[in-house]
C-alpha cells in the first residue's frame, strides 16, 4: 500500500505507539498485546489492530505482539531505523532548546546545522560542537550536506521566507514552531508545533 493511501490520522499515531512500546523495551518486556497498549495510551485495542494492519500482520490472537520486533518495525515503517540529518533556522531561545534538546538522537534525528541572521548569534557556540551559520549560507550548506529536513523556529513574520528557502534548498519536511500556516509545494511535508493552539483547545473544556 502506497504511503498516500494510508490515512495521516494513522500514520500520526504510530510514533506514539513506537514510543509506548520502545519504553516496555526499556523495561524488559518481551510480550505485549494490543488491550495493554491500548489501556496504556488511551486508545482502543481495536483502533490499534486496524492501524497496525494497514502495514502487515505483527502478532498472533491470543499471543500477542514480540516488543523488540514490532519496535523494529514501526522504526522501518516510519523510516527512522537509520539517522535523519537536520537544519534548524533560529538560534534564540527556543532554537537554544531545540539545539540542546538530547531526545532526538536516540529517536533518529539529529541537528547537523543552526543558521540564523542576526549578527550577534552568528559564530555563537552551542552544546554538542554546533556553530550558528549565517542564514545568507543556509541553502548552498543544506544542498551540499543533503539535509531533507528543516525546524523553523524563527519569529512569524520570518517564517514563510525561512521556509521557501528551505524548499529551494532541497527541504521535503519541515517542522514549524512559528504561530503562522506557511505555504509550500504539494510534495513538501509540513508539522505545525504552536503551543497556544493546544492551550486553547484544552481551555474549551476548562
């Protein structure tokens, strides 16, 4: 089945099962089933199995899922078994957190370039060896280093050009922070991360 067959809303949901069942890895769990996991996430055990059976068959009734195995595949499908290099555009202080932040390596992401154009950043040194680069060379680096993925972290009116650049500089994902919907090409991914819409959501039920 193509990658575009299957629907976002499940695919959006499979990083999170990865994440549950990497953490019963981590707890030497060997057997679980999809009513563990379900009860554990919030979602049902049917929910689970029909997701699940958009890319194959990883279990048997009545035994349940092998944890390392279905881990490994999940990592296949999401195409994170192997390293994803990364560009981040905005060293202030949510692209210092987002630099700092050790949780993506072990998840297969890493931040291989942080650009910027404000000259008092520039040449500014960051944990783990990174220099901020002028934003000016941002596209011939991202084209020679083969980066496909790109963080926007950059303030809202700076965002569209930050991304169009990204776009012509070989991007095909891109993780946005700013509080604006960008536009991109039709084979270009965009994740929006806007803290306030979730706030707002949640303050509906308060």
């Amino acid at each position: 089945m193509s990658a575009y067959e299957i629907p976002d809303i499940v695919v959006g949901r499979l990083p999170v099962y990865l994440r549950a069942l990497a953490r019963m890895a981590q707890d030497g769990r060997e057997i679980t089933s999809s009513h563990e996991l379900g009860e554990r996430l919030g979602i049902s055990s049917a929910q689970i199995r029909k997701d699940l059976s958009h890319f194959g068959e990883f279990g048997k009734q009545g035994t349940g899922y092998q944890v390392k195995f279905l881990v490994g595949q999940l990592q296949r499908i999401l195409k994170v078994e192997t390293e994803w290099e990364m560009a981040l555009v905005g060293a202030g202080d949510l692209g210092h957190a987002l630099a700092h932040y050790n949780g993506l390596v072990n998840r297969g992401f890493r931040i291989v370039a942080v650009f910027d154009n404000d000259p008092a950043k520039i040449g500014a040194r960051l944990d783990g060896g990174l220099v901020v680069e002028d934003a000016a060379r941002m596209k011939d680096l991202i084209r020679r280093r083969g980066v496909k993925i790109g963080m926007v972290a950059v303030p809202a009116d700076q965002a569209q050009v930050v991304s169009d650049l990204l776009v012509e500089a070989g991007v095909r994902a891109i993780l946005n922070y700013a509080p604006i919907t960008i536009s991109v090409p039709d084979e270009v991914r965009v994740q929006y991360i806007d803290p306030v819409v979730h706030l707002q959501r949640m303050t509906f039920y308060l």
